[in-house]
C-alpha cells in the first residue's frame, strides 16, 4: 500500500469523524476554531451579526449559574469584585418604589439566602447584569489606545496586549461592567463569549440558565425571535437616559433599578 | 471588607484612580498657575511681578516635569504608554492629552525659558571650562551668536511664545477638567464647569506656590522681599480665588438647586465621607480663610512684616485647600456606587505602589528639580552690571 494511500484514509477517516461528530457549520468553521481564528471562518462573516442579549426578569430565579458558568468558561478572577456577570436582589417597599434594598452577595455566584425579614408586602426580583455590549460604548469613546473596541458584528471586547491599565474605561461605563484582573493589569469585562458565539454556540450564561432568562440575540437575523418579543413586551435597556445604544434588553424592567 | 454602606456594583468595591491620580491634576495645575503669573509680567506688562518672572517659568517646568510620573505610576502597563503618541485613540480625552502636554512642554515652556536664558548661557558657556562648558554647550545648542540683532529675536519670540502659551496654559488645565468632566457616567464629575472650576484653581495654586516659593528663596538667600511685587501678586491671588471660589459654589448651588437623582447619594457623601476634607479642608481652612486674609490686605493698612506673615499663612492654606479640592474630585468622585444606593470607601496605603510614600515623594520632588534648575538657571535678577548690559541689549534689540 503507498504512503499517499494510507494517507488519504487517515484524512477521509479524520473528516468522516468531524462530519459525525460536528454539525455542517461547525465542521466548516473548526480548522479556524482550531486555530483561535473563528472569527475567520468562512461560514461566520461578522458584518452579517449584531449582537445582543434580552433578560427576562419575570424568569430569573437568582441561583447564580449564569454567574457561575460565566467564571469558569472565562476564567474570571474567583474574588467578590471581579465580575464579567452578576445577579442583584432588589427588594422594593410598596411604600417607597424609589429607594429599593438591594443587595448582591459575590455577585450572585453562590444563590441568594432567602429573605424572611421584609414580609408580603416587598416586591422582590432578581436583575441579573452584564456589559450592555454598547453601540454608543463610552469605554470605547474614552480608551486612549484603541485597546476597547466595538467588533463589526456588535460586541465590545478589550484587546489585553494594548491596554495601559489606565482604568479610565471603567470610570465611564455607567453600568459598573469592567474590572481590573489582577494577573494581567489590564481591564476585564464581558466578551459576550465571542469564542462561542463566532463558532455558533451561546453564551455560557445563556447556555446554563435553567428558565431561558437570558438569551442571545442576533439584531441583524430577521428570523431571530428577538424581532417578534420586542414587538410584544415591554423591554427597556439599563440607564436609558445615558443614551449609550445598550444592546442588553430586558423585559419586565422595573422603574426602581439601576 | 471593603468599608460598603449599602449597595456597590460588584466590580466597583475597589476604587480604581488613587492618591496618585490626585497628585496629577495638583501637578499641572501648579504648572499653569506659575506660568500664568510669568506671563502677567511679559504680556501685560506688569512690572512688579519681574522678580518672580524666571521662577515661576522654572517651577512651571520642575512641576511640569514631574506631573506625567504619578501617572506613569499607576499604569498598570506603563511600557505600553508610549502607544498613545503613536497610536492614539482620537476619540479618547486622555490621548489627546498627552498631545496637549507635550505641545505645552516643548513648544511653549522649553523654548521660552531657552530664548529667555540664550544669551546668559552663552555667556556661560564661553566663561566655563571642562565639563561645564561641554554642559553649557549642550544647552546653548552650540549656538552662540549673541548680537544685539540675534537677543532682538529671541526676545521677540519669546513674546510670541507667551502669548501662545498663555491660551496653551488655559488649555493644558482645562484639558485635566474636561477628562473628568466629560464623563456623563459620573455625576459628580460630568459637568461643563469642571474645566473651567480647574483652570481658575490651577491659577489660584500656581500663584500662591510661586509666591511662597519666592518669599522662601529670598529668605534662604538673604534678600529682601519685594513688597511691590508680593503685594502685587497677592492682589492678582485675591481676585482669581475670587473667581475660583465663586465658580465652585456655583457649582454646589446648582446641584443642590436642581436636586436629581444623584443629589441624595453626593449629599449624603458631602456630610459624611467628604465631610472633612471637603467642608473643613477645601472650603473652610483652604478657601473662606485665606480668602478673607487676602481681602483684609484689600481693606487694612497691615505693616509689611504683618502683610509678609499673611501671605505665607494664605499661601500655605491655599496649597492645603487646592489639594483637598483635587482630592475631594478625584476620590470623592469614586466613594458613591453609579446605583446611587451606596458608598464604599478608599483606604489609603503607606508604602505601596499606589500609597501615601510615593506621593509624598512625587510632592517633594519638583522642588528639587527645582533646586537643580535654579542652579544651572540662576533666576535671580543679575548683578548691576550684567543687569544693566542686559536690559541694554534686550531693551535696544526690542
């Protein structure tokens, strides 16, 4: 048997196996995968996204796997002030609408301990938050180097091999989305799990979430079901008056959140 | 643990800009004020102020040199600086300061302070052997050409430099107030007044600094204080904190006045974690008291060893005040959560990267970057004869 023989059933056999294992757009796109290049691929073209995020509010039952998920798919710094996501408890008075009791104990990560003390009357709700993945971004507007920036399909990421550790981005972000990680000195914040998305999957937050509260969301894909939910909620964006084109929806905003 | 009273994002428990940051606009601000005063004497003429001409151009510099270090400090990738002068990030008010320094730096502080001395260094320079010679020869770029024609021109330019570098001063300070200022996310930075409340006390501190630092050195050297010109400057201090001052409680006016939503969280802040250094230190100790000093001068025939005595301690206040002011920004501006639900703390460390050590380092040396720049400058009013050969060939050239 030659060598070129042998050769091409080792190939046939190797792609045989990705046909099997992998679905068509995924086999197409692994060899870039493979090589930390999605992005590349020839079946994801980044002009053709936009991406986004509903959360669903009246869903979100605060068990903090999002936050969970999100810290071990991304290798976010396990401390209490390092988040990419997090999950905050608003309790709300019927009394005073304006001045709610919030709290987020390690950012949502180990669940919530069940309140007793606030009784029936409080409106209780679980807001989880992430970077608002901004179209307007004023991280990006203010980093004095281009290390943030907004990729064409939609999605600020930060490139660590620029950023000074300025933390001037996180004195802009209204919403408190970046952190500094301590091993890099540089700035760290939600990537919208652009490694998974660029390849077809969602997000580790969205992939975990046990009630689909959180969903991703291609703006630019007519046929995604985002069009039809914003036709028939009720969704608003964080801090609407900062006016930064958030692109993290969500549905049963109540007025009392920050 | 981290010192939380109520609700912080997560990711906004650890305040990120330090002390250091604090000393940054303190820095410059001394920078813009000192050349300010400098160019009182140059472009308007104002005579009184000559002794404290050249002083206050090399306390712009010796300042001015050592403002970026604090910065340089904090990043977390200082190697890395560098790319914001070639690779700048238009959009971003920070890289576009850097561009702002520099201009201010070289162009207008460099040149002038060397057409200024040209022909004192040149002079050096041909009176000097060995190394200093080769030192002088350096700074002169070898050029020695000192005719009545060549100072005509140097003294023409330096005119021209002033008046640039006055509007370059107003911008390079202004700039520090616009990059707090700009951001919306942050009410108690994001206003348009904030460049402007900046400038006007950059210009307060930068007097007050170069006034003390002349009533020091004519101490030290033995010469007698010029009335005239303290006086003078005094005068100038008294109506730019009048304006400062003004400006700030404006400021305060219109955010109590309009009252929105941050009001609740920045009052809170003010009569708690901001009480001290913000209502005793800024406004009482570093303001209203050496403001009332300075008016007293205004309105009371004080003696001048009384006059002397109220311009240091109005001085020395106004340093104090200043810094508390730069404080009450930069760390007040980052104690409250963007939730308006809570605040957090900033504990200030000793001998770290980011404490007290390193700050009070980079405070103490401008003055001797100052001390070595008098030494290699001499600002001090030449004696009668070289004085008078000098006037002659500037005054005649002009």
């Amino acid at each position: 048997m030659s060598a070129s023989a042998t050769s091409n059933r080792r190939d046939f056999l190797k792609d045989s196996g990705k046909w099997i294992l992998l679905t068509g757009a995924a086999m197409l796109a692994w060899d870039f995968v493979a090589e930390g290049a999605p992005e590349q691929a020839p079946n994801y073209n980044a002009t053709d996204h936009w991406w986004g995020m509903i959360i669903d509010i009246e869903k979100c039952i605060g068990c903090g796997n999002c936050v969970r998920a999100c810290k071990a798919e991304n290798g976010v710094p396990m401390t209490d002030d390092a988040f990419r996501t997090w999950v905050e408890r608003y309790v709300v008075m019927p009394d005073e609408p304006d001045k709610p009791i919030v709290d987020s104990p390690n950012g949502g990560y180990d669940g919530f301990v069940n309140l007793k003390q606030y009784g029936d009357g409080a409106k209780v709700f679980f807001v989880p938050k992430m970077c608002n993945h901004c179209a307007h971004s004023p991280c990006v507007q203010v980093c004095p180097v281009g290390a943030t920036f907004e990729s064409p399909d939609g999605v600020v990421l930060v490139d660590k091999t620029r950023c000074l550790g300025c933390r001037y981005c996180v004195q802009a972000c209204p919403y408190g989305c970046r952190y500094i990680d301590p091993r890099t000195e540089t700035v760290d914040k939600c990537t919208l799990c652009y490694h998974r998305i660029t390849k077809g999957l969602t997000t580790a937050c969205c992939e975990t979430c046990p009630t689909g509260a959180r969903v991703l969301v291609d703006l630019k894909n007519p046929k995604d079901p985002i069009h039809e939910f914003m036709r028939t909620h009720k969704v608003n964006v964080l801090k609407p008056q900062m006016a930064t084109g958030s692109k993290t929806y969500y549905n049963g905003l109540d007025g009392a959140v920050r | 643990m981290h010192g939380v009273q109520g609700f912080m994002y997560p990711n906004e428990l650890e305040l990120q800009w330090s002390i250091l940051i604090v000393l940054y606009p303190y820095l410059t601000g001394l920078v813009a004020g000192a050349f300010i005063l400098a160019s009182l004497e140059r472009v308007f003429n104002v005579a009184a102020v000559k002794p404290t001409y050249r002083l206050a151009l090399l306390t712009a510099l010796a300042f001015l040199i050592v403002a970026p270090l604090p910065l340089q400090m904090h990043l977390g990738h200082p190697e890395r600086s560098w790319e914001m002068y070639v690779t700048p990030h238009t959009t971003s008010a920070m890289a576009m300061f850097g561009f702002v320094y520099l201009w201010y730096l070289m162009v207008v502080l460099v040149l002038e302070i060397w057409f200024d001395y040209r022909r004192e260094l040149v002079l050096t320079w041909r009176g000097s052997t060995g190394l200093k010679r080769q030192f002088y020869g350096v700074l002169t770029l070898w050029s020695d050409n000192i005719s009545p024609e060549a100072l005509a021109i140097d003294h023409k330019l330096g005119g021209i430099l002033t008046v640039v570098g006055i509007p370059s001063a107003f911008l390079l300070h202004g700039y520090v107030g616009f990059i707090f200022g700009s951001i919306k996310a942050n009410p108690w930075w994001s206003t348009p007044l904030m460049p402007v409340v900046f400038l006007f006390s950059a210009i307060v501190s930068g007097i007050a600094a170069v006034m003390l630092i002349y009533m020091v050195t004519s101490t030290l050297r033995k010469t007698e204080i010029s009335m005239v010109c303290v006086d003078t400057i005094a005068k100038y201090l008294y109506y730019a904190f009048i304006v400062d001052f003004t400006l700030e409680m404006l400021d305060l006016i219109h955010r109590l006045y309009v009252a929105d939503e941050s009001l609740l969280a920045l009052d809170f802040m003010v009569k708690t974690k901001l009480f001290y250094s913000q209502i005793v230190v800024q406004i009482i100790i570093g303001t209203v008291v050496p403001l009332a000093l300075l008016a007293s001068v205004q309105f009371v025939r004080w003696s001048a060893g009384a006059r002397k005595a109220i311009y240091a301690i109005a001085g020395v206040l106004i340093m104090i005040g200043i810094f508390a002011m730069r404080w009450n920004v930069v760390i007040g501006g980052q104690l409250f959560s963007k939730s308006f639900l809570g605040y957090t703390t900033y504990k200030l460390d000793f001998a770290t990267k980011e404490g007290l050590l390193p700050a009070l380092i980079f405070l103490v040396m401008p003055f001797l970057i100052l001390w070595a720049l008098v030494k290699i400058l001499p600002p001090w009013e030449p004696d009668a004869t070289v004085a008078g050969e000098l006037r002659h060939g500037t005054s005649t050239g002009a």
